[in-house]
C-alpha cells in the first residue's frame, strides 16, 4: 500500500512539475486542447497524416484565431487571425524558422529559407537583385519554353484523366532548375538521377515528417529512410556542385565580366546567351558576390538547393488546384478566355511579358485558388522573446504555427469562405481587408522573395494551357483529403481532362 501511495504521489509531482512551471502556467492559460495527465496534449495529435491535417482544420474551427499546444518540454501556439500575424512577421525578432524546418537542414542547410539573423540578412540582399523586373525577363524564356513543353505533352494525352501533380512539377522543376542554374534537364543518366532524387528527398522528407519516433536525427539516419536520404542527397548536392564548377569555368574560359552582365540595363533582347549557354542571373549572382568576398562556394551551393526546392514544389501545387478549380467552375474559365481574346484577338501569338500585366481577371482567379489552396499551408517560428498575442502573454521559447490555411478559410475575413471567387480580389475589396488577412507568400521582411517569379510562371501556364485547351472537370474541391505537410498535397492524385479548343487564341 505505501508503494502504491509513493508512485502515486511520485507521478502527481511529475504532473506538477511539467505542468505548473512558468512557461507551462503561461501557456495554459490560453485555450487548447484537452490536457492529459503528466503528457499535456501529446496524444491529441497522433494521427496519421490524412487524419492529422482534419483534426487541425476542426480545432481551428473550434477555436478563435488563437490555441495552444502544450506537452513538457514543447510548447507551441497556434495562431490564424491577421492581428497577432502582423505581430509575428513584421517583426524581424521573430524571424528564426522553428525546429519544424529541420528536416529540410541536411538537404538547404543554410541557405535562405533556413537561415536567421546577420547571415540571412547579407544573403537576402545578394540574392534581392535576382528577382528585379528586369532580370525576370530573363527566365522568362525558359518559362515559355517549358510551357510550350507542357502542352506538346498534354496534346498526347487529350481527353484522358491527367493526374496533374507529376505534369506540373516536371515543368515547374525544369523551370528553375533552367533559371537558378541554367542547365537543363534532360531524359539523360546525370539529369534524370537528379530529378529522382529531388522527387525522393521530397518524398522522404514528407514520410519523416509524420513519423514522430524519426524525429531524432540519431534513429532517422539508423532507418531505412535515412539511409535513402543520404543517397539522394548525394546526388543531389554532387550535381549541385558540378554545375556550379561548370559555370565558374565558363565565365573564366571566356572573359565574362559578371559586373556589366548584372546592371540594371534591360539587354533581354538584345543577349540572352553565353556562347550557347542560356544566362542564369541567379547562379550568376552568387558567383559575383563570391567574387566580392560576400559569399564561399559552400554558401552559393546551400543557396542553389535552396531554389530548387522552394522553387518547383509550391508553384506545382499552386498550378494543380488552380486547374482542377477552373475545371469545376466553367463560367469562370469562360470568362478567362473572354479577356484571353481581349488580349490575343485571332492570332496565335506566344505570350509577351507584358501580356501577363494585362490579365487582371486571371490574376484574381489565380489568387483566389492560393487563398482556397494555399501551396504552404502553414509557417513556423520559433519566439525567442516573451510577446503578446491576444491578450495572452506567450512565453520565450514557444514554438509559433501560422496557420494561413485556416486564416484563408475565416468567414469573417472572405464570407462563404469555401466558394471560389475570383472577385473577392477585386482591388476595392481588398482594400477592406486587414493586410494579413492574405498571405500565400507569407508577409514582412521575410516573404517569399519568388512570389514574382511564381505569379509570372502560373499566370503563363494557366493562359497557355487555357488558349489549348478546355479544362474539364475529374476530381471535384469536396473529393480532395490533404495531408499534414510542408507543401499543401492531396492524399490521392488529382485529375482534369485537357479537351483540344476549336480555335486557338
Ligand atoms: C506559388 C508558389 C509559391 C508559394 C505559395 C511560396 C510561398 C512561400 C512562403 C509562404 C514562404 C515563407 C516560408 C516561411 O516563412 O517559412 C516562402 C519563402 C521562400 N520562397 Fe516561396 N513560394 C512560392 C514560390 C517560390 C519560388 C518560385 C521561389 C524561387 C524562385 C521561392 C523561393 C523562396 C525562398 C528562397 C524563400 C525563403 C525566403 C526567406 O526566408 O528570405 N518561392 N515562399
């Protein structure tokens, strides 16, 4: 009997001191999930992934912009309203990316997305320049160029179900593996081990993440996923690296100036080669900025990772729910193709630039498909200083979810919030909406610095794709089950039948 009353009251202090400390009391003040004896809320979550991303959806719905997640030593808030957002973001103090990015360390290391603080500052302002209008132009070549791929594939495949997912990220990682390294990538033994591996890292990393018992990088890497990882990563960063050796040579071997190449002169007409090799101003960049003491060789190569990665997945996933959403509302792909002949005419023309300025109505449709289905469903910081988020103080060492999924989906902020309506972009609706309340490239200091490059590459997409073909509808928005991941992915493909337009625009 008095051994069970000192285990009894040995788990009752165990309870206490992992739930009554400091930062425990603080955080439990702010409404949560049930609390289970000693583990907090750690049971609450362990779902398979499927299962995971629905629980998050019905306790945002359960609560008001603001819960908490709480199980010792872990302490993490949840927040989906536009109000404590803005707190987070605009402020550069809680710009560290939280332990959730972890996974994607072996992989980025300290390239861009990963970085914080002086050395995130430095790189931000090398790579800024790599996304001004002007140097846009320049991969703008390689964008019409994939996305004339994509169509060549799709009028071999009219009127079958497409699974959309594999299309799109083909052409999208052609797309900046094009404009961050320009090299292409072909069907042949190097590229294609490339492609694989990105395809498998991607894949691993996903796999990873809803296993929790792989968390810790010591099993992860005795497990059968940690050991693909490090293949996959060594093809990755092998092919990373000869790119980059190869470029460096080129430049030396033929005198390139990279100072005159960089200026802001709009010579897009003009030159848009090296000998044969296409200009890459991204690559191109980083070797200048090497050449000026700012960056090693290491850096360029973390940065270079970096892009592939951020730079094919999101926009894939933009562009698959953008289709299957214009397949599902046909009037408002009708109405597409209205401004598409406003622009066009009878001709068959490709796409200018500036073209895609003047699609106003396809650019709020694309918008509203990244509010309904934003590619990165959530954001994480990690909060090093005590702050106010409301009314409830949140402690130094918690972990902050955006959840712009769930802010997107807010009835006050977007009214009848699952319906897809390209107006809601009109600019003096905008207007009325606190300027958080949108945010598929996140806000602040450290937005996405592709969203230029990414809206340019859909809008060309979508209005190719529209001009070709007429989208049908396969998979319907209520057939869709997402999973808890770092891009927004569908559990099952997703699919839309591509018909041949009588008359191409
Ligand atoms: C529809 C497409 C895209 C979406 C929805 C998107 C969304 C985002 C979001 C939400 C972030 C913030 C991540 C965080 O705070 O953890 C981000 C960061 C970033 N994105 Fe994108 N992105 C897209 C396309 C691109 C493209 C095409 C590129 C490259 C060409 C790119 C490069 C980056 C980089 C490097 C960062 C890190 C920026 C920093 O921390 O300074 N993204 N993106």
């Amino acid at each position: 009997m008095i051994y069970l009353l000192l285990v009894v009251a040995f788990l009752i202090g165990v309870h206490f001191l992992f739930n009554y400390n400091e930062k425990a009391v603080l955080l439990r003040k702010i409404p949560g999930l049930k609390d289970s004896f000693i583990i907090g809320n750690a049971l609450e979550i362990l779902y398979p992934p499927v299962k995971l991303f629905e629980l998050g959806r019905k306790i945002a719905n359960e609560h008001n912009g603001i819960y908490r997640f709480w199980s010792f030593p872990y302490g993490a808030i949840n927040i989906y309203n536009p109000e404590d957002i803005e707190v987070i973001l605009s402020n550069m103090e809680y710009h560290q990316k939280s332990l959730i990015y972890n996974f994607l360390k072996p992989w980025l290391q300290d390239g861009l997305l990963l970085s914080y603080g002086e050395k995130w500052q430095n790189r931000r302002k090398i790579l800024t320049p790599a996304f001004h209008f002007n140097i846009l132009r320049r991969y703008y070549v390689s964008l019409q160029e994939n996305t004339n791929r994509l169509v060549e594939t799709l009028n071999k495949t009219l009127d079958t179900e497409i699974d959309l997912i594999p299309v799109m990220s083909e052409c999208t990682l052609k797309s900046i593996c094009e404009s961050a390294m320009g090299t292409r990538l072909s069907d042949e033994s190097n590229d294609k081990q490339y492609k694989n591996a990105i395809y498998e890292l991607g894949h691993l990393i996903v796999q990873r993440f809803v296993r929790v018992y792989l968390f810790a990088d010591f099993f992860f890497n005795l497990s059968p996923l940690g050991k693909k990882q490090k293949k996959s990563l060594s093809v990755i960063h092998n092919f990373t690296r000869k790119v980059i050796k190869d470029r460096k040579k080129l430049i030396i071997d033929n005198g390139i100036s990279l100072v005159n190449e960089m200026g802001e002169k709009d010579d897009y007409e003009s030159e848009i080669m090296y000998g044969k090799k296409k200009k890459t101003a991204m690559l191109d960049l980083l070797i200048l900025a090497e050449q000026e003491g700012l960056i090693d060789n290491a850096g360029i190569k973390e940065e270079v990772d970096t892009f592939m990665f951020e730079g094919h997945d999101t926009t894939a996933s933009g562009l698959t729910y953008c289709l299957m959403l214009l397949a599902n509302y046909p009037e408002i792909q009708d109405n597409i193709i209205m401004e598409l002949k406003e622009i066009f005419g009878d001709t068959k023309r490709a796409t200018r630039i500036e073209d895609l300025n003047a699609m106003r109505y396809l650019d709020r449709c694309i918008k509203e498909s990244l509010r309904l289905y934003p590619p990165v469903p959530f954001i994480s910081r990690q909060i090093n200083e005590e702050v106010q988020l409301s009314n409830y103080t949140v402690p130094a060492g918690t972990v902050c979810n955006i959840y712009i999924y769930d802010l997107h989906r807010r009835e006050n902020l977007f009214p009848n919030p699952s319906v897809f309506d390209p107006d809601r972009f009109l600019p003096g609706n905008v207007a009325k909406r606190h300027c958080y309340a949108y945010i598929p490239f996140s806000a602040g200091p450290r937005n996405c610095i592709g969203q230029k490059f990414a809206m340019m590459q859909m809008k060309l997409v979508v209005s190719t794709l529209l001009r070709n073909f007429k989208l049908l509808p396969v998979t319907s928005c209520s057939d869709l089950k997402f999973q808890a991941d770092i891009v927004l992915r569908n559990s099952e493909p997703v699919y839309v039948k591509f018909e041949k337009r009588e008359s191409v625009i």
